[in-house]
C-alpha cells in the first residue's frame, strides 16, 4: 500500500518508519504485546485512561486521550475529512482523497514547511 511515497525522500526516516510499522500492526500496543505474551491479559486497557483494549486502531484513530490528534492534524493542514476507523483505510484516504502523488513531491513537503 503506497510503500513508495511512504519511504519517499521528502518524508523523514522516523516518519516513515512509524508510518510503515502501524500500518503493519507492529506498533508494539497493549494489545500486540499481550498477543505475543509479553504482558498479562488484564494488563492491555488503554495507556490514555480509556476503558478500551490499547489497539494500534484505538491509540491512533478512537482513544479519546490519543485519538483527538487527528483534530489538530487536519485543521493545522486546513482540510475537512471523516476520520476512518481503520488505520489501514486512514492511510488509503490521505494517500487517495487528499491528492499525495508519488510523483510530485511538492504535497510531501507540507512537514518541512510546516515546521518552520
């Protein structure tokens, strides 16, 4: 799923990295890691308060501690958007409804030029 702009130059490492992982579900969440046995069942609700199992889709997307950053994302980028409940298909609708061409690398440098 759009691995090329992913790991496009205009992105930083870290970005890509963090982008890549969660939409392999490898974040290491409660949830994963209780999947691989590293934490005990009753040890997997949510790192923000809520009374949800910690899911790399709740963190991101539903958390209502975590999850509210999408709010701040799209009015800092002024757009107007429905947030998915998918981090997969909230990665498809960036890449698709919001024009990201692998091949005009103008529209990945919004976090260059929003950094300043």
């Amino acid at each position: 799923m759009h691995s090329k702009l992913i790991w496009s130059k205009p992105v930083p490492f870290k970005v890509s990295l963090f982008a890549w992982r969660t939409i392999k579900n490898i974040i290491p969440t409660k949830g994963n890691l209780r999947r691989k046995e590293v934490l005990p069942a009753n040890s997997i609700m949510c790192s923000g308060g809520c009374v949800q199992d910690e899911s790399i889709n709740h963190l991101l997307l539903d958390c209502d501690f975590f999850g509210c950053i999408w709010h701040f994302v799209h009015h800092w980028l002024d757009i107007s958007t429905v947030v998915s409940s998918d981090i997969g298909c909230h990665a498809q609708q960036y890449f698709d409804a919001h024009a990201f061409d692998k091949n005009n690398s103008e529209n990945l440098n919004v976090y260059a030029t929003k950094q300043s």
